[in-house]
C-alpha cells in the first residue's frame, strides 16, 4: 500500500504558525478543512476530536515527532497531514522533548467503501518507521516548499 | 539477569498509539531495559521504552509477545505490564 498518498499536499504545513500544541491542533484542523479533503461542517468536529484525543494521553511519541490520529463521524475515507514547526511545540511528550513534527490522522468511525479499518495498525507502523528514521526528520524540517516537504514521504516510503 | 514473561495482546484495536504510550510511561518509571518481540520470533526485537519501535511492531489481537527486562525492577515492572496487556489497556470495544 502507497501510504504516502494519503497525504495529500494541500493539507499539509510546512511551516505552522502556531505556538502552543492547542493552537498547533486548530491549525492543522483548520488547513484539512481548508484543503478541501473533508466537507466544512465537519471541521469542528476534527478539532475537538484532536483535542479530546490529548487529555487521553499525549500524542507525543518521542524524537520530536507527534502523532494525532482520532475517528470522526461522516468521514469516507481516511485524511492525512504532515505539518512541520521547526522552533518546536511543549507537548508533554513521552521523552519530554518538544515537538517539530506532526503526521495527523483523521479517520473514518467504520469500514466504508474507501476505507478499511483493518489498515489502520500497518499505516501506523508505516508512520511510525518514517518518523524514526533520522534522515526523515532532518530533511522534513530542511524542506523549502510543500511539495518537497510531501515528496519525502514518497522519496522515504520504503524505509 | 533477564526476566521474561509472555503476554498477549486482548484488546481489539491492537497495539496502536495509546497501549504503547501506556507501556512506555510505565516501563520509564523503572530502571530496568525492557525488550519486547512477537513469541517466536527471533530478529523483531523492539525497545520497550519507545512508542515509535513498539508501533512498528504492528501487534494485533492475538498477537503473543515476548517481554524481557533487565535490570532494577524488573520483576515489578514484567508484572505491572502483564496487567495491563491483560486488561486490554483499559479499551472499550473499537477503541483507537
């Protein structure tokens, strides 16, 4: 599976405006909205739901790297971003250290035609690999322009 | 000295980003290594200090995992973490 398509470029960031993990959530809320992938009227629903994933336990995995994945009603099809903040977002990671990368995932309660649950765990490993890879993270906050920030997703896909 | 357990993964969404973070906050609070692997299997060995390699396992339901731990505490922890693998990370049904 081409994980990597799933992120789709209007609905990253490259670089986040946001100084505090809260407004880092609105943002990014904000911009899948914005990028035309979901229908409007369900951006507040992604935004709580992204809140509300963050008092369960941080999303902050370590190395810098944040993952927000939650389920939202009315969804099809699973949508993704990847949003970079280089100065770095207090997000009570479980290393403590500041966040610089988010991969956020927002998906479907159920199975639908374009999304099978059953994917969920493999593109999580897959999400999981990349943001492990050292050479992933250096040029992911090096990038210039958004399509070579989601380029590297493709370019590292086979990590 | 390593200790070891087996454990199995009950819940139904598997181990996804929660049950990690759950495993490592408790295996940070002790001083001991943790190494976890699939039963059986002898190169897909993982840190069980870190979320992003105890995702890569890709641990679904039913899957029977190998804990080692070496060190201060290890005993305890081995425990503390076959109790959670146990009660399914505390999960409702369909949990993410």
């Amino acid at each position: 599976m081409d994980w990597y398509k799933r992120f789709k470029s209007k609905a990253c960031i490259l670089k986040m405006k946001a100084e505090s993990k809260e407004e880092a959530l609105d943002e990014v809320a904000a911009q899948i909205v914005s990028s035309g992938l979901v229908s409007e009227d369900l951006g507040e629903s992604i935004r709580q739901a992204l809140h509300d994933r963050e008092t369960l336990a941080s999303t902050g995995v370590g190395m810098n790297v944040a993952i927000p994945h939650v389920k939202v009603e009315g969804l099809t099809e699973a949508v993704c971003s990847l949003a970079v903040c280089a100065d770095g977002l207090e997000w009570r990671a479980v290393d403590g250290a500041p966040v610089q990368i988010l991969f956020t995932v927002i998906r479907p309660h159920g199975p639908t035609e374009e999304y099978n649950p059953e994917e969920h765990l493999e593109m999580m490993r897959w999400i999981a690999k990349l943001a492990r890879a050292t050479d992933f993270r250096a040029f992911a906050l090096q990038a210039k322009t958004k399509p070579q920030l989601v380029g590297l997703l493709k370019e590292m896909s086979s990590i | 000295m390593t200790n070891c357990r087996n454990v199995t993964v009950v819940n139904e969404a598997g181990l996804h980003a929660r049950p990690c973070h759950a495993i490592v906050s408790m295996a940070m609070s002790h001083a001991c290594s943790l190494r976890i692997r699939p039963a059986g299997e002898g190169t897909r060995e993982v840190n069980g200090k870190s979320i992003l390699e105890l995702m890569t396992l890709e641990a679904r339901q039913g899957t029977e995992l190998e804990l080692s731990a070496n060190g201060g505490g290890a005993e305890e922890l081995l425990s503390g973490l076959a109790e959670l693998f146990a009660s399914g990370f505390g999960e409702r049904e369909g949990a993410s």
